[in-house]
C-alpha cells in the first residue's frame, strides 16, 4: 500500500468536530442557551428544520466516539469547548458540570494516546452576551477572554494546544451581514464591528492562555484561494475585494499587525464609522501565534458585481460589489462546492510568499466534503467521492510541504455526520455514518481508507523512511 499521500515524519493526522454541532444535551447539566438554539427555531433559518438540540447526542455517547478516533488511529483530536455550558449566561462563575464534561472527555483521549486540540468558540455565543449586542458589542471579547482564562485554568495542563476562534468571517458576515448563521442579522457597520471585536477577542485570550501557561495556541481561519472569473481588469479588481474580506483582513493584523491595505475600499461607505477600532488593538491582535489553523474546502471565483443600492435595511457588510461564480469542469460536492485541490496547495504556498518569516507553522484544522451518502445492503456507505476528496487533498497537502511551506498536521472534518448548521442535517460531512435521531453510528469506507492511509504513515515512519 505504498499509494498512499506521504508526510514527513512527526505529521500530525487527526479529525475535528464542533461542540453545537455534535452534542445535544442541550438542557443537561445546567448549560444556558446559545444563539443556534435561538436561531434554529426560527422559522426557515435551518433547511431541514432541525436544530441541534439532540445532534449526535455526543454528550452522552462521547466514550464511544473516543473509541472510534482510537481505532482510526488519529494522533489528534480536534473538538470545542461549548461556552454556554462553561458560563450559562456568558459571563461569571463557572458552572462546574458543564466544565467537568470537557474534562472527563479529555482524560479519555488522553487515556486513549489522543492528542485533545481544544476550540474555545465554534460559534455558539451563550444567548444573553447576544441580548447585549453580541460580537458587535467590544463586551463580548472581554467576557470571551474571562471564559478563555476559566477553561484553560481547568484544562490547561492537559490540553496541549488550542484554537481561539473557529472562522470569525463567518462568525461575523454569515452572522451579522447576511444572516445565513446566527444570530441572523443583516447588517453594515455593526458587522464590521463584529469582525474586529472577533479579532480583539482572539488576542485578548491569547493573554489568558498564556497567563495560563499555555504554549501552543493559534486561531483557524476559513481562508479562500480566490481567482478572477476573467482577465477583465474590473474582475480583477474584484477579486482583491473578496480576498481582503475573506483572507486580508484577517491574515494581515493578526501576523503583521497593520490592517489590510484595501479594505476601506472593499467597504466603502458601509464603514459608516469606525470608532470601534481602539488604539492597541493591533498589539493585541498581533499577539504572536504558535501556529495557524487553516480550514479549506473550495475555492472561490469572483467576478464584479454592481453596487446595490436598494433599501437602506438591505445594506449589508456583504453587498461589497463582487460575487462568486461555478468554477466548471470539475466535480462539485453535495455543498455545491468545486472540488479543487491544487487550490489547496496554491493558498498554501501563497500565505508562505505573502507572509515568510512571519507565518507561524499551519495545521489544516479542516477539510473534507459533503456526500450523498446512502448505505449500501451491507449497511456500509461506500463513499468513493470522499475518498477520492481526502486523498487528493492530503496529496495537495503534501506537495505544498515539498515546496517548503511548514504544515504540521490535517484534522479531517468531520468525524461524525452532524449538525451541518443552516443545512440541518440535510447534508453529511463524516468519516462516521450516524442514523438520526437514532444516533448509530458506522463507520463509512472513507473511514477504512482513512485508518488506513495513517497506518501506512506510521509503519513508514517506523521503518525510518
Ligand atoms: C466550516 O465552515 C465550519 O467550521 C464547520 O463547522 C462546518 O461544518 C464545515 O465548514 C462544513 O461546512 O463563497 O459565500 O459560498 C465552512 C465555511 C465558508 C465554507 C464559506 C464555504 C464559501 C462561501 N464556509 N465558504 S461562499
């Protein structure tokens, strides 16, 4: 079996999953509500109608999908920490049994030869920090930092290495300009403020973590290879657009300090004002990372669009005179999403050129696709499409380190088939097939490829080659 991707020795191979996304229990043990059970419930936000109110009912299965990630293997295992169970109302004591969940999961893994990767937010703000103004208040980075110091103070010396954020562009335009996610606004300014406060949160925990002793922490970013629908200079134009909003302004404080150059321009007049930004905050943001966390699916093309200028109300963050196109040609997932892993390689190497010293070590904390996954008579989905997903990408992955940029590890999304959330669970990411709302779970052949293509590492690395 020597066909499968290889990886310089010490390559971390994990899976990743989110709290909201798995759990369920989400009365048990005292947990508040969080913004996607608010939001679940109004009518048309989910596509399926579900919410995440059972999922896969990992709060109380969660020794089983331990013994899961031990029989494929993993040497990692990327999951989050659910704020609403820490501090139900977002701010304050701790509430001891949501904290000792993390816990007991913890020495599990820890148990099991699992490496824990925690996430602190993987979007499920407890409820009443949104009643407050949520992340376009700068409150919520400061209570985030309060919550950060109290799970790290717990976990702290059992968790190795953290993420802060899970994706704070869509934290902050899917949920405050678009209303795709919770808390399902559509909104200009407040949008924008979201998008800083998210940074300013993510450095305010970066000094909690460290006042906690914590040294291996970072953020993951959902980062875009963009390309220009055509050689028109106007979709060019565009398409330094939507890399400044979806790549730029992220990247450019968090590792050079400065804000991105184009970005007064992506906005334009939306910025009404910008009294959000505070003097500091660029230190703050820019506090130095141990790694970054980088979570790839597809590319995206754009091309110009104009300036609408309808109704005042429908003035969102997003209305910023681009917008994606197909990209034809290749196979596209049950997300629609193209399937394109050079792309994978090209971001990769860009952020390395863009970046150079300043670009800490990468871990992909995601990839994966979407299906349409049906059991077969055996019982077992039989998902050649995922296998053929993982593996061009890990071969991506792997051409990227041949070109000298420093990735040290891929945690597959997803272990489990969960909470897809606007999609419900209309639409199945796991390596693991779970029956809903049954919550069974059986392992798909991407699973089997998987276990077997981290076997072949590890026996090659035995043998010293
Ligand atoms: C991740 O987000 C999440 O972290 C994870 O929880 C989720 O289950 C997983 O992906 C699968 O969806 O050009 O406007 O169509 C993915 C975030 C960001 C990926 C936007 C697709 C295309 C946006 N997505 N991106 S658009």
């Amino acid at each position: 079996m020597s066909d499968f991707p290889v990886f310089p020795p010490g390559f971390e191979f994990g899976a990743a999953t989110s709290a909201y996304q798995i759990e369920g229990g989400t009365r048990d043990d005292g947990r508040g509500p969080s913004i996607w059970d608010t939001f679940s419930r109004r009518a048309g936000a989910v596509s399926d109608g579900t919410s995440g109110e059972t999922a896969c009912d990992h709060y109380h299965r969660h020794r089983e999908d331990v013994a899961l990630l031990a029989d494929l293997g993993v040497s990692v295992y990327r999951f989050s920490v659910a704020w609403p169970r820490v501090q139900p109302s977002g701010s304050g004591p701790v509430n001891a049994r949501g904290l000792d969940f993390y816990a007991r999961l913890v020495d599990d893994l820890l148990e099991a030869g699992i490496k824990p990767v925690a996430t602190l937010y993987h979007w499920d703000l407890p409820q009443p920090l949104e009643d407050r103004g949520g992340w376009r208040s700068r409150g919520t980075a400061e209570r985030f930092a309060e919550y950060t110091a109290l799970v790290a103070e717990r976990l702290g010396d059992r968790v190795a290495r953290w993420i802060t954020l899970n994706e704070p562009w869509c934290s902050a335009f899917l949920g405050y300009a678009n209303g795709e996610h919770a808390p399902g606004a559509r909104e200009g300014t407040p949008a924008l403020a979201a998008a800083h406060h998210l940074l300013v949160g993510h450095g305010l925990a970066m000094g909690a973590l460290r006042a906690a002793g914590v040294r291996e922490a970072g953020i993951s970013l959902n980062l875009d290879r963009v390309r220009p629908a055509t050689p028109d200079p106007a979709d060019a134009e565009a398409a330094l657009r939507a890399e400044t909003q979806r790549n730029l302004m992220w990247t450019d404080p968090l590792l050079t300090g400065r804000y991105a150059p184009g970005e007064p321009d992506t906005f334009g007049e939306l910025i009404e004002r910008q009294d959000f930004r505070r003097e500091g905050d660029l230190a703050l943001v820019s506090a130095p990372m141990d790694f970054l966390g980088l979570n790839y699916y597809t590319p995206s093309t754009v091309r110009a669009a104009p300036w609408r200028e309808p109704d005042p109300a429908r003035r969102t963050a997003m209305d910023n005179r681009f917008e994606g196109v197909d990209h034809p040609g290749v196979r596209h997932t049950a997300m629609g999403w193209a399937v394109v892993p050079d792309a994978l390689r090209d971001l990769l190497v860009s952020l390395r050129d863009r970046y150079g010293a300043l670009l800490p070590p990468i871990h992909i904390t995601e990839n994966g696709s979407a299906e349409h996954d049906v059991p077969a008579a055996d019982g077992i989905v039989h998902d050649a499409d995922r296998i053929a997903y993982l593996e061009s990408h890990l071969r991506a992955a792997a051409a990227a380190i041949a070109d000298g940029v420093d990735l040290r590890g891929y945690t597959a999304w997803s272990l489990l088939d969960n909470f897809e959330w606007a999609f419900g669970h209309s639409r199945r990411f796991g390596l693991v097939h779970v029956d809903f709302p049954t919550g069974t779970r059986t392992p798909k052949a991407s699973y089997h490829w998987y276990k077997a293509a981290i076997a072949a590492s590890a026996a090659r690395e035995h043998r010293g080659e």
